[in-house]
C-alpha cells in the first residue's frame, strides 16, 4: 500500500476482499503507521455477513457495493444467493452508517462515501427499477449510483432466454428516464457499449 501510494495512485481498491478482512485490518493498521494517507476503498458484491461490515468500520473510507437482484426469485436463479436484497441491503445502510455522505477532493475524486453499482440486464428492468428506487427511498441523493450497460452473455447465459443477449436501446433509455422521473442526481449511466466481449480474457489455462 506504502509502495502504491509513492507511486502517486488515488487508492487502494480492494477488490473481492471479504475473505481476507482481518488481514487486511492489520494490515491497514501498519499502513498508516508507515504513512498511509490515500483513501481505501472496499469493492464488494454486497452480499456480505453484517458483522464482517462492522468490523471495518473505521478502517475504509469508500465503499463500491454491488447492488444486483431485488427479487429472490432471480438471485437464486442467477447466483444461488438466497434472501439477497434483505441481506446486500443491510449490509450498504451499515456502510453507510460508516462513512455518510460522499467527499470529493479539488480533481473531482471520491476521498469518502458510497457508490453503489447495478448491472442492468435484459428482461429484468423491473428489477432494476425496484433496486433504484429502494435506493431513491433509502438515501435520496447522499450516496452515488453506478448504472452498469456492459452486459453480455456468456457460458450458460447463451442458453437462457432472458438473458441471451445484451441489453436493447430501448431498455437502456427506460432506465434513464426512470432515473430522472426518482430525481436521482448523483448517478452515472455507462454508455451503452457494442464491444464489451473484446476485453474479457481466455481463460484457457494456458501458463498456468
């Protein structure tokens, strides 16, 4: 962490990092023993022991959850994640609770707070407009929303019919304007893409 931040980066993104948690407390404590002054921030799928959460408080500064099903139906469906808007949901208001409204510094670059992304998927727009609006009803505009149109299918996906292709036009615009009709201001809407499948690696093994 002491070498990245020399090396002029804005943060230390940890990225997956729940099962390393009380490593990484320590870790953070000797950090800033040694100088430690840039942000961290702790990039989750959200669906997150509550306990684990509370333990970090005081050791982050921003938190990028995931924010993916409101149905139940669906995230068993998609992930085997069982109650997983009841359990993702208490997990970001404990998140907040920590770290409140976002922070920027002069270059525009979050130093504190919460923003939460949602993949939006084909066929599933209700979805996502629950999502919005419980975060609409929740936090009004005191946390940042990540609109994610980078959707594409792969593996077993190809074969599902809800979500065998990307998202259309029409869709993406029904998010965007649904965003404007809750007056949430303080959210991004990734440009829908054509290319996305060009970025992800083979994962053949090779020099393994």
């Amino acid at each position: 962490m002491i070498e990245q931040q020399s090396r002029g980066v804005n943060n230390i993104n940890l990225v997956t990092p729940t099962m390393y948690v009380y490593q990484i407390i320590e870790a953070i404590k000797i950090a800033r023993k040694n100088g430690l002054k840039i942000p961290i921030i702790y990039n989750t799928n959200s669906y997150e022991n509550i306990s684990t959460i509370r333990a970090l408080n005081g050791y982050i500064d921003v938190y990028l959850p995931d924010l993916k099903y409101y149905s139940d139906e669906i995230a068993i469906k998609y992930s085997k994640a069982p109650n997983y808007f009841k359990i993702s949901t208490e997990a970001i208001k404990e998140m907040y609770k920590q770290v409140g409204e976002p922070i920027f510094d002069e270059n525009g670059i979050i130093k504190k707070g919460v923003i939460i992304r949602h993949l939006i998927l084909p066929n599933h727009i209700q979805n996502t407009e629950h999502i919005l609006k419980w975060i609409k009803d929740t936090f009004d505009n005191k946390v940042y929303v990540s609109m994610m149109a980078q959707y594409f299918p792969t593996y077993k996906a190809k074969n599902d019919d809800k979500l065998n292709r990307k998202i259309s036009t029409r869709e993406y615009k029904k998010v965007e304007n649904y965003m404007y009709t809750l007056g949430i201001e303080n959210g991004y809407m990734q440009d829908l893409g054509k290319h996305e499948e060009e970025f992800v690696p083979i994962f053949d093994l090779r020099n393994v």
